[in-house]
C-alpha cells in the first residue's frame, strides 16, 4: 500500500503545509447600533486614535447609492488604531452589515471581520487559491482603502468573515494617513505579482502632483495629558500595547477546530473546561493563545449579552502597574467590572479585568500572555501564578514576564 506525502509549498524558502503562515492576530471591526457611544468607549476611554473617517456609500459604485441609502441609516466608518497600524479596531454601524450581508444568521454575529496577518503579498495570493480549492467561501481578494492592506476575505463555519492580510498601511509622528486621491492604489480582484512598493507609489502620486501630506488628521487638542505612565504623560493612566486574544462561542466546535486548525494552521495548546462545557485555546505564535474557542452554552451561564457569539477582545497595557491603574481609572469613569469570568476562560492570563463596552462586548484588559517555546508546550497548571484577591501592589517575575512586550511607541 503507498501513501501520497502531504503536499509541501514554498513560503520563503521553507517548507510548509500551506502557502501562507498567519504571524499575528491583526485587526477586527464591530457592527454596532450604538456608534457614537461606541467611539467615546474604544477612542475617550481606552485610547484608540481614530486615523481615517469615511462614508460607506463611498465605498461603492455611485449608481448603487440610492438603493444602499434605503438600509444603511449610518453610514459612517471609523478606522481606530492604538499604534502605527492605519487600524486595529473598525467601527461600522450594524446597517453596513445588513447591507452586505455580514450579520446575515446566526443573528449574534457583530463581527465586521476578524484578521490575521501573514508574511508577503505573494502568500496572501496564494491563500485566495489554496482556501478557494479547500472549499472556503472567498467573499473577495484585493486591496481596500483606507488601509492599503492585500487581503483574502472568506467566512468560518460560523459565517464569521476572516481575513488575511499583508502590508497595513503604517501612521508616522505626523499623524497623517494617505491622501484620497492615492487610494486610485486600490485593487477589486486578485492584483498581478509582482506589485510596486510603496515608496514607490508614493513617488508615483508626487509625480501626479498629490499633496501626499493632505490625508486625515485626528483632532487631540481637547486631550489633557496628566497621567505619568513610566515616564511619559499620556490622557490615561495606561496604553494598550497589543491586540488580541479573540474569544468566541461557537456551536459548531468540531467544525470550527478543523477550519482553524487543518486549514488556517493554528495550533491547540491546551483545552479546559467550566461546568462541563469545552474551552480550546489556539496559537499561532509563541503566544499562549490568539483565539479561544467555547461552547456558546456557556454564555448564557455567565450573563454575557446574548447578542453577540464575541466572548470577549483582549487587550495587552504595558506593566502590571498600568492594568492596576486601568482599573482605578475605569471605576473613576463609572465603568462597573464584570467579575464573574472564571480563570478556564483566559488561560495563560493570570490578573486580567473585564468591563463592558457599550453593546455588551466583553473586552480583557491584562498585562501578561505565557509564551510557549520550541517544544510547543504551555506551562503547566499547577506552575502558573496563582491570582489573590484583593490584587497585591507588586508581583514577582516568572520566567516571561514582558516577553512578549514589543511595542516601538510612541506611547503617545
């Protein structure tokens, strides 16, 4: 009898199972009813900087307007970022979704997208046609603006909408994003490899005589900066640093798995359970985990809002001083703490604090992710930090603290 060897592809001169390798968890959108509240949680409260405003209607064909205007009663889009990425946090009014289609059944689905980041345009390309022969439903491959990321997008068993991407735009000191009139650099369909670099499209659009310094600015004047975070005055008294975990529910978790992990390629580091029902949690780095997959019966058990299967965003702050302060703020501001998350939900996590955006999303706020080494193994239970109550002012290292700490800054 003879077995056919599993097919290999080149990525970078190494061999992989796919065409691709997800890097990190990259950015994400909600579908909200409430907006404006929505921008004073993620933006005046937790420091997301809005880097772009546009109109969903011009997004899309003029001769498609009117009948769009009849279904989107909000048709603002806010590209919200907290570090050099032109966004890491979409906000989109829930009837954009209801427009295109992606709060299509099951109606708890509030995600607008969910990211990953791979390594070159060339592998985003060559994921569009890996997933499409694997039987994903491919919604489309291109370029989107604002953003100027190469993506894939498709959809989970759940009919949430993933994508993959390459080459964010980047935000300097100057706080401008690219001008409208460079967004001509978008692409509808799968563009032709090789592509020009950016710098090279920047020299192009000088050429043309666009005033490439004329993009958005956000407006941070009414910001007062009076809180020292390690040296530095910021508006808050702490700085989300990282992006992620994703924690979803899920009533397909057999079929979730294998699309995470035979066809994305995320890794199961550990599984746990909490009265009975079955948390995974996945890597795809030497993070602890990027994505946690749990039984959607358990949401119900805890009170979280049934309106959406997100379990919760996570969201890295610099230090353990800053997630002590974070907390201090929130109450300050009126934000009650959820305190009834059990630690089987965030493994790998150990003081972490759960508050509630303005629709319900549970939002993670911590300090410390384990990092899983060579071996692919996680520390074991009875090895992790135990977590005391009430919160001490200090803690002792373990092995890696702030390992995963790699924010370049500006803080502010």
């Amino acid at each position: 009898m003879t077995t056919t060897a599993p097919q290999q592809f080149d990525v970078g001169g190494v061999l992989l199972p796919r065409p691709f390798k997800i890097r990190r968890f990259g950015h994400f959108g909600l579908n909200l009813d409430r907006l404006d509240d929505a921008i004073a949680f993620y933006v005046d409260l937790l420091g997301f900087r809005v880097n772009d405003e546009v109109s969903f209607f011009d997004l899309m064909p003029p001769e498609m307007r009117d009948a769009a205007a009849k279904v989107v009663t909000d048709p603002r889009m806010f590209f919200t970022s907290n570090s050099a990425d032109h966004h890491a946090l979409l906000l989109a009014h829930r009837s954009c979704a209801t427009l295109i289609g992606t709060d299509r059944t099951p109606k708890d689905s509030t995600l607008n997208q969910l990211t990953w980041q791979v390594g070159s345009l060339r592998e985003v390309i060559d994921a569009e046609a890996y997933l499409r022969d694997h039987g994903a439903q491919i919604a489309r491959v291109g370029r989107d603006m604002p953003g100027g990321n190469w993506h894939v997008y498709f959809l989970d068993p759940d009919d949430n909408t993933v994508e993959l991407y390459f080459g964010m735009e980047q935000i300097g000191w100057q706080r401008k994003s690219p001008p409208r009139e460079m967004h001509y650099r978008g692409f509808p369909a799968a563009p032709p490899l090789p592509q020009m670099s950016e710098a090279a499209e920047v020299r192009e659009a000088l050429d043309k005589g666009i005033d490439i310094d004329s993009g958005w600015t956000p407006s941070e004047t009414h910001l007062k900066e009076t809180h020292d975070v390690a040296g530095m005055l910021l508006p808050r008294p702490f700085k989300v640093t990282k992006l992620g975990p994703m924690s979803m529910f899920t009533e397909r978790m057999t079929e979730m798995l294998a699309f995470y992990t035979e066809l994305l390629g995320f890794q199961v580091v550990e599984e746990a359970e909490y009265q009975g029902k079955r948390i995974v949690y996945l890597r795809n780095g030497t993070e602890h985990h990027t994505l946690v997959l749990a039984d959607k019966a358990l949401r119900g058990e805890l009170g979280l809002s049934e309106h959406t299967s997100c379990l919760s965003i996570g969201m890295e702050v610099g230090s353990y001083s800053q997630l002590r302060a974070a907390v201090a703020h929130l109450v300050d501001h009126g934000h009650t703490l959820v305190d009834n998350i059990p630690p089987e939900l965030y493994l790998g996590i150990d003081y972490a604090a759960h508050l509630r955006d303005p629709e319900g999303h549970l939002v993670c706020l911590y300090y410390y992710m384990e990092q899983v080494g060579w071996d692919g193994k996680p520390r074991p239970q009875s090895e992790r930090r135990p977590v005391t109550d009430p919160w001490p002012e200090t803690l002792t290292p373990v092995s890696d603290t702030y390992a995963d700490q790699t924010f370049m800054g500006p803080l502010g």
